[in-house]
C-alpha cells in the first residue's frame, strides 16, 4: 500500500524554498548596487535612476543597449575572476565615472 502524500508538509517546503530564494535575490541585487558602485548614490538618487530607467525600457533598442552593457559588465567581471561578493575599487571607479561601456 503507498504512504498517502503529506500535502501539507510539501506546500510548507516549497513555501520555505520560495522564501529562501527571494531572500537570495534581494542579496544579490545588493550585491549587483556595491559592485556597480551605485552604493555611492543616495537611495532617492537611486531610486529616481531606476524609476526612469523603467520609463525609458519601453523603448526595446534602449532595453537591448543596457542588457548588452550589463552582460559585458558581468563578462569582465567572470575574466577577472570577480564575484560580485568580492567587489573592486576598480569596478567602482568606472561605473560611477561613467566609463566601462562594454570596453574591458
């Protein structure tokens, strides 16, 4: 005879999964504002970038251009062998001086 499922049991497990994977990615997107050096910004400051640069995402070719910078940014940064747990004065240094447009 089968065991009868625990339904319970597995919601709870997989509610637990989901909790541990949005704290992870609230981790990391912190991780992602030290490594560019947005750290720098004020919150406002940061949070008006961000506002506007959703407002500017409709527009698909202004979209592809940031996610092909942000895809060069995290290829320098896998050649250097940096994680984003290990930021750099480097790469700070860059992002907020606006250089780094894709060039290593």
């Amino acid at each position: 005879m089968r065991k009868p499922r625990d339904i319970d049991a597995e919601l709870r497990a997989l509610q637990d999964k989901a909790k541990t994977l949005k704290a992870r990615k609230v981790v990391q997107l912190g991780e992602m504002v030290i490594a560019t050096g947005a750290d720098a910004l004020d919150p406002e400051t940061l949070a008006g970038i961000l506002l506007e640069a959703l407002d500017g995402a409709k527009q698909s070719e202004t979209k592809e251009g940031w996610r092909q910078r942000g895809a060069a940014f995290f290829q320098r940064r896998a050649r250097t062998g940096k994680s984003l747990r290990q930021p750099s004065g480097d790469d700070t240094s860059a992002a907020t001086s606006g250089g780094g447009h894709g060039s290593p």
